[in-house]
C-alpha cells in the first residue's frame, strides 16, 4: 500500500515537472495568452467601390468578394488531387458573381497585377469561362 502511494506521488511529481518545463518552453498556452493578430479590413477601398457598384449593378445576384479559387474550382475523378489542388489552393479571385440558386458566373478579378503567377491565372480563368457551369 505504501509503495503504490508513493508511485503515485512519484508519478504526478512527474507529471508535474513535465507540465512546468513544457509551460517554460512556451508550448503549453493559455487561454489569457495574448494572440499577435489584429483585424483588417477584407476589401481595400477601391475593392470595396466596386464591390458596392457590383451589388447594386446585379441586384438579382450575390456577390461574393475574396473568394479562394478552391471554393469554385474542383478536381476531376481520375487527376491526381493533391498535384491540382496544390496550384490553386493559395490563389483567390477578388469578386465571384453567383445566381440566386448560387451557381457561378466566371469570377472577376479587377486587377491581377499583384499577381504572381498571372499567365497561369488568366488560362485558369478562361478555362472556367469556357466550362460555364460548375458541374
């Protein structure tokens, strides 16, 4: 009896100690921890313009802005996922123009200068346009 008492002191001292060095680390976080992230605004002000001319322009429509390519695109059964995931999930289109029943109009992206890797965008691009209906 005594022993297995003093296993199990031994044992939550570990623990214990195991708990302290992890918290010393910074690995162990709590919920009164600071978090190093500040809110933004989604839309620049030019973005946010033409965001509101667009609403008002299509009014039978939602409008969606800074969507990922990812959320429009989709991969084909029997194309490797992973390998054409990977080319767009970082990619966004600046404005998405949807139906009422939510089905995509080819996305808009008013400015693709800030783009790195434009050429593979805009054939990306036309390729949706010429699908026309996601399926």
């Amino acid at each position: 009896m005594k022993t297995s008492l003093i296993v199990l002191v031994a044992l939550a001292l570990l623990i214990l100690g195991i708990l302290v060095a992890l918290k010393r680390r910074g690995a162990v976080g709590t919920s009164a921890e600071a978090w190093p992230f500040y809110a933004k605004r989604p839309l620049t002000a030019p973005e946010q313009i033409l965001y509101f001319r667009l609403v008002r322009a299509l009014p039978d429509h939602i409008v969606l802005a800074q969507v990922q390519v990812s959320r429009v695109l989709g991969v084909k059964k029997g194309f490797g996922f992973n390998h054409w995931s990977n080319r767009i999930n970082r990619l966004s289109y600046d404005f998405v123009v949807c139906s009422n029943d939510a089905s995509v109009s080819p996305p808009l992206n008013w400015t693709t200068s800030h783009m790195r890797r434009r050429r593979e965008w805009k054939l990306m691009h036309g390729r949706l346009a010429q699908q026309g209906q996601p399926e």
